[in-house]
C-alpha cells in the first residue's frame, strides 16, 4: 500500500460526496455516441465560436417530448464528447433514490440542469486527465468497486450484479462510472490537491483568531460567593449588596479561605458546600459570569461583579487550556479546516479555467 493512500482516500470521499449531492452519482451511461455526430456538433460550434478564452455556451431550443420511439440522443456536447438523455435521467433516477425527495413537475426541469452541469463538469475534468495521460489500473476499480458492495450489503460481484439489475443497471457501467470517478480524482489530486499547503503561520494566526471558540467545551472548577440585594428591587438594597460584598471581597484579598467566606456571606445555594459551582464545561454558565471566571489564573478571585441576581465573587480553582496534547489536536484540526478551505477555493478555480477553455453545446 503506497503512502499516498489516506491522503487519497481523503479526497476521493471530498469527490464522491460533491458529485453525489448533485445527484450525478457513478450510475450512467456506459457506451459513448457515434464520433461523427459528435464531430458535426463540434464543427458547428467551433464555426460560431469567437477568438478569446471566453467559454461558448450554445443552447438549443427545447423541441417536443420525445416519443416512445426515441431511444437516446444527445443533449450536450463538450469539446468533442457527447453527454446523452440517458445519462441525465439515469443521474436523475439515482439522486431521487438518494435524496428521497419527491420533485414536483414544475422542479423538474431546474433540477436536471443542474444535474447537467454536474455532468459537464465530469466530463471536462476527464478530458483534462486524458491531457495529463493519467491512467486507472482495474485494481483501483475493484477496490472501489469493493466499497459500493458493502453499501449494497453485497457480498459476491454476482448478488451486486442482480441488485443493481433490478435498477435498470448493468456491472460494466458501474465500473465505468468508477474508473471515471478515480480518474476525476487522479487529476484533481495533480491540478487542485498537490498544489495546496497550510503553512504554521497560518495555523497560529487561526489559533489566535479563533481561542475562543476553539476552547469552548474545555472544563474548569470553580467557586463562588453571591450577595443578593434585599429587597431585589430596591436601589438602596442594591447599595447595601454592594457595600457588603466589598467588605467580602476584602477579606478574600486579605487571604482568608474562600470557601469558609462563601459559607459565611453567600446567599447562593452552594453556600454550605463552600460556593462549589462544580467541574463545568465552558460553554455552560452565561457569557458574562464566565468571561468573570475564565479571565482569571488558577488560585485567583474576582472583584465583585453585578447580575440580575445580585454580586458575585468568583474563585478559579482550575481550569483546561490548548496547551500539550489538546493543543495539537487543535492545531491539527486547524490544518485540516485551512486544508478544506483552499482546496474548495481552488477547485473552484479550477474548473472555471477549464470552462473558459471549452466549447459547450447544450442542447436540453
């Protein structure tokens, strides 16, 4: 098994999860059209197309249903390869089967062309790995091949073969849709993947930008004293509050145990077990009486802080942080979400380019 095998892994799931979700999936036609129609098609685009790298999108006028007689044609060429009816409405069949989405008449015709956008991208990447001379061996197909059986909770080509069947399927167009797909991502991995880095200062600048929500979950204990103005809606019960948690406060300073102070002056519940608040995840107490908390070292007391529910004197017992192993499965975390952003924004690039290069010919 070659080294490159998780990394490939990786983004073959990144491809087949984009194609799924556009419902274009590996179910398709499996034979191509006749060249010379294809060849016909070209020459009449190429004929109006104009100089530049501006991509030609030529769409025809939709004709009459097709009748029962028709059996497939083509509605769209890129380049010089065709994309036919059947595979569109194979795509289709297979996202509704996915999706379990009930498409009304009216969404029909968005949705498949959408789906034939997908297909349009497909086909425009294959051609790029033509260019490349990339080339699938059927041991990547098999092993692909593998992993769809497991979906299907098959476990011989043969009972695979009669479940797809009853799809309208054949065994040869599913590999086909597979080598197609390895090799979509054989040249996505030369073209998109290869070419991105996440570099350590990029991680530490996410790291700083984002502590917070990166710690969000980490645990800490803390303590605490609350002073309650008597009563509550009273301007000078809250003087009072004040005043005595002051006096409370200098006595934290002065060393005195916070515990046996909150035992003492507290008007919490938690006043008979010391103010204990408990182990809690960050995250779980409201914003502001956690940002008094967090703000503090190990040891340390707050100043007396106002709520609606009177004054509070906080104590950090201690506290997790991104420090040692939780920090470097942060930072590994951030490689991969850096990761993910650049390869979507050069994908994305990518296949722009390649459109502009290409003679497009919609005939749907």
């Amino acid at each position: 098994m070659s080294a490159r095998r998780p990394l490939f892994r990786l983004s073959f799931l990144f491809l087949v999860a984009s194609l799924l979700s556009a419902g274009c999936g590996w179910f398709s036609r499996e034979e191509a059209m006749p060249a010379g129609s294809v060849s016909e098609a070209v020459r009449d685009v190429q004929a109006k197309a104009q100089a530049g790298d501006t991509p030609v999108w030529k769409t025809a006028p939709v004709g009459p249903p097709d009748g029962p007689d028709v059996v497939d044609r083509v509605i769209a060429v890129v380049n010089n390869d065709a994309i036919t009816l059947s595979e569109l409405q194979e795509g289709l069949a297979y996202y509704l089967s996915e999706s379990k989405e009930t498409v009304k008449p009216e969404q029909e015709a968005e949705l498949k062309q959408r789906l034939l956008s997908r297909l349009i991208e497909s086909r425009l990447q294959l051609q790029e790995a033509s260019r490349e001379q990339l080339t699938v061996d059927e041991a990547e197909v098999n092993e692909q091949l593998a992993d769809v059986m497991k979906r299907f909770e098959a476990k011989t080509e043969e009972e695979f073969e009669r479940l797809i069947k009853a799809q309208g399927l054949t065994l040869a167009g599913v590999k086909k849709r597979l080598r197609d797909q390895v090799m979509i991502q054989k040249v996505i991995q030369r073209k998109v993947q290869f070419r991105i880095s996440v570099t350590e200062p990029e991680i530490e600048k996410y790291l700083l930008e984002n502590r917070e929500k990166l710690e969000t979950g980490l645990s800490y204990h803390a303590r605490h004293i609350l002073i309650t103005p008597t009563p509550p809606g009273d301007e000078a019960g809250w003087q009072a509050a004040r005043a005595q948690a002051e006096e409370v406060w200098a006595k934290v300073r002065e060393g005195e145990d916070f515990a046996e102070l909150a035992k003492r002056y507290s008007q919490d519940p938690t006043a008979k077990e010391g103010g204990d608040l408990g182990v809690l995840k960050q995250g779980e107490l409201a914003a502001d009486l956690e940002g008094q908390i967090l703000r503090l070292r190990p040891g340390e007391a707050s100043a007396p802080h106002r709520s609606t529910l009177g004054f509070h004197i906080f104590k950090l017992e201690w506290k997790e942080s991104l420090s040692g192993e939780a920090l470097a499965q942060a930072k590994r975390q951030i490689r991969d979400i850096l990761f993910r952003q650049k390869y979507a924004a050069r994908s994305a690039a990518w296949l722009d380019e390649i459109k502009k290069r290409a003679i497009i010919d919609i005939r749907l």
